[in-house]
C-alpha cells in the first residue's frame, strides 16, 4: 500500500540522514541534503512513523511540532487498530457465509447480499497486519513519560502562553492550577490597563477568548463533580469569572461585525453588571436602527424578561442627563428624517435645532420598536418636552419695544414641535392606552393615565401654537 511505501521511503531516508550527522555534513550544506529533511519529514509524517519524525532535524527543534508528532502518531495508531478490527468482522462474515454456502444453507439471495458486502475492501490482511507491527511502539509509549522527555529536551522548549497552556494541561495536577491562575490575572491587568503586564492585541484576544470559554466549561462541569475541582474553581477562577467576561465583552464591542454575540455574553453577568455594561454601550455605540434592533433582540433573547426596558430606561434616561454637542462624526443631523406632512416644516429653524436636542430625541427610538416599550417612550417624550418648554424665554405678554415674543421663531419649540411629528410612533396614544389591564397595580394604571393626560395637554399647545402661526 502507498502507506507501506511511506514507511519504508520515512525508514531509508532518515538513516541517510542519520548516516550524515555521524559523518559531520551539515543538513545545510548542500541543497540535496537540505532537502532530503524536508523529504523524510513529509514522508515519517503521511506514513505515521512517530518514531523517524520525532528524530527528524525539522521536526524535533520546536516543542509544538514534535506534540503534534506524538498525538498524531497515537491518533493514526488508533486508526489503524480500528480499521483492522472492522474488516476482521468482515472477513470472519466471509469465511461464516462460505461454510454455509458450502453446507447449502441460505437463500441465493441472501448468499448473494452477504458475500458482496465483507468481501471488497478486505483483502488486505496481511498488509494491515504489517502496519500495524509498524506502528506497534506507539501503544508501549506513555503520553506522561514522553512529555517529560520532551520538557528535557533543550532545542525543543516552550517559547509561547499557548504551548505553556497546553503542556499544563497534558501534565495535569498542579500545572493546570497555577497556569490557569497566572494566565487570567494576566489577562485581567492587562484589559484593565494596570501593572506592568503588556500583550500585544493578536496574542491578549485569541488568549481570552480561550480562557473565557475554558472558564465557563469549569462553571458547568464543577456542578456536581469532584471536590478538588469544585474547591480549586471556587477559590482560584470563579472571583475573576465576572471581570474577565466583561473584558471579553469589551472586545466584542470594539467589533461592530461582532455586535450580534454581546446579548449572549452579557447574560452571564449578574443583574447589575448586565445593565451598566449594557447601558454603557447601547448610550455609546449603538445609533443606527438595524443596529439598535439587533443588540434589542439579542437582549431580549437572552436576558430575564424585564431586562431589557431596565437597559432602555437607563439609555434614555442618561443621554437626557449628558450634554455633548460635537457628534459631527455621527452625522446627528441626519437622524433628523424628513419633515411629515402634518407638520410646519422650516428650513432656517431645521438648522437651528442644536446636536445635543437631536441626540436627546433620537434616543427615544430606542422604545419605538415594540408595542410594550410605547408608555416608556410616551413618558420619555413628556419629560423632553417639558424640558424644552422650560428653556423658552419668559417675556411673553410683556411688551419690549412695542413687540411681543410669541417663540415663533424660537427653535426650542419648534424641536419640541419636530420631537412629536418624527419621533414617536404614530398610534403611540392608542397603544398606552390599551396596554394598560385589571391586573396591573392601580399605582401603575393611575400613573400611565396621568402621563397620557400630560401628553394630550403638550400635543393641544404645540397644535395651539401652530394654528396661532
């Protein structure tokens, strides 16, 4: 077979190169005998031969190439072992519907059916067998004896957190504990910018990315399990599980592409870390609809159900509280819209409407997207235009130089005008109104009912103060 043939091609080209070193010719030398190492590598590893590969020059001088040798070799040995005991069944099939054939039991079409099936692909006992003698050295290897003997090995040593991980884990015990410990602390300080600890951003997040989820595989498998475990998560891992998902979470909102995966891992979060995490972001990055609807789903998908108008109440609520008027890399204009055509639209006063009140009512559509969210959003927009109102100026019906200040050139009215015609659902009134049952408190129904009331009283002012235009 073209693996025999491997084998023996792996076996004739590192005794050359075995041949060589005992004389003293450098595997650089020459170009033939550079080569010849690239060769008898490709052919000790598509034959399986462990043995010649772990001996390779190419090979043995980096610690993760010859594990990779090793498991390889196991993996490929337990192949084979497989293989052969398959189609022993299937022979030993065989030779049981020859002696009956011979015995004239069975159907012709039942002899027929069995006959076909064990015979293809078996014949090849004898080269099975030979592979398997091949390759017999691996089952007499111990995986901890050739560990160790590989950590001795000088050209081969660990130069990276990755190969350190694994060989923890390969070694087990104590290694595990103490590189599981050092490596998340590591991470820690180095997300939270403290210490003198620095990794580079393509070596820290592939590394807690794994960390991460290792962690939550022990969060689920500590459950029940034995108590040295159980105890070493307790005590070593689980104090540091929360920060290092907020790190994680961190890196996923750096990636807008990755935006979708922030609902799952901030549901690992107890309450209070969800809703700040969340809200931090949603008031921050999140401006686009498809976006906000993304992220909303997701929340809604993933946390307890409450979660998410708690989030949005804290959005809306804070983007109230902050001023900040340099949005220009956002484009704030534009999150204006079109004018409706139920309202008194002016181009001079569209342009005098400030960033700051144009970010403030955008927020609000973040409670646009479901029905349930509407009484949140009317009483969002009662508090916004209250607001506004209260920054008009105080000297109407009070004459100065024979003229009155009716704020028809005013733009905070007309913001509160543009707040009610473009950002609020049309049939919001509707729905508050019918969202609310018997069930609910009687505290709850009063309050709704009066917000509703204060909604009404704004909407005939403005529509008062349209008419008097």
């Amino acid at each position: 077979s073209w693996k025999r043939n491997m084998w023996e091609v792996s076996q004739s080209l590192h005794k050359m190169i075995q041949q060589n070193d005992q004389d003293g010719v450098s595997h650089s030398s020459t170009m033939s005998s550079g080569s010849m190492v690239y060769e008898a590598a490709i052919s000790a590893i598509l034959a399986d031969d462990c043995k010649n590969a772990s001996k390779n020059p190419l090979l043995n001088r980096n610690w993760m190439d010859s594990v990779w040798v090793f498991y390889r070799g196991l993996q490929s040995r337990f192949n084979d072992l497989v293989y052969t005991m398959h189609n022993n069944a299937r022979r030993n099939v065989a030779n049981g519907t020859q002696i009956s054939q011979s015995l004239g039991f069975g159907s012709s079409a039942s002899k027929t059916e069995i006959a076909k099936y064990p015979v293809e692909g078996a014949g090849f006992k004898k080269e099975e067998e030979e592979q398997l003698n091949c390759t017999a050295e691996m089952s007499r290897i111990e995986e901890g004896a050739f560990i160790s003997r590989l950590a001795s090995n000088r050209s081969a040593q660990m130069h990276s957190d990755w190969e350190r991980g694994i060989n923890s884990f390969l070694t087990s015990g104590n290694n595990i504990e103490s590189y599981l410990k050092n490596t998340i602390d590591t991470l820690i300080q180095v997300a939270s910018q403290s210490g003198q600890v620095k990794m580079s951003q393509e070596e820290f997040e592939p590394m807690l990315r794994f960390m991460l989820h290792l962690i939550l595989f022990f969060d689920s498998y500590c459950d029940g399990n034995d108590s040295r475990t159980t105890k070493f998560y307790s005590t070593s891992i689980a104090p540091s599980r929360n920060n290092l998902i907020l790190a994680y979470l961190q890196q996923l909102m750096e990636q807008k592409p990755l935006w979708g995966f922030t609902g799952l891992y901030a549901s690992l979060l107890p309450d209070d870390s969800l809703i700040d995490s969340c809200t931090d972001f949603w008031s921050t990055c999140v401006s686009d609809e498809k976006n906000r609807r993304i992220v909303l789903k997701n929340a809604r998908d993933y946390f307890d159900e409450g979660m998410d108008v708690a989030i949005l109440r804290n959005v809306v609520r804070s983007s109230f509280q902050s001023v900040d008027e340099f949005h220009d890399p956002l484009n704030v204009a534009s999150w204006l819209g079109r004018a409706t055509t139920n309202e008194r639209f002016d181009e001079e006063l569209e342009g005098m409407i400030s960033h700051d009140d144009v970010r403030k009512m955008h927020s609000i559509r973040w409670l646009s997207f479901y029905p349930e969210h509407y009484a949140d959003a009317l009483i969002c927009a009662n508090m916004l235009t209250r607001n506004l109102l209260l920054e008009l100026p105080r000297s109407i019906g009070e004459a100065i130089d024979d003229q009155f200040d009716d704020w028809t050139n005013n733009p905070k009215l007309y913001t509160a005008k543009v707040l009610q015609a473009r950002f609020l659902p049309t049939n919001i009134a509707q729905v508050v109104m019918g969202s609310t049952s018997d069930d609910d408190h009687q505290d709850d129904r009063d309050y709704v009912s009066m917000c509703m009331v204060e909604h009404e009283a704004l909407l005939k002012f403005l529509d008062a103060h349209n008419a008097y235009e």
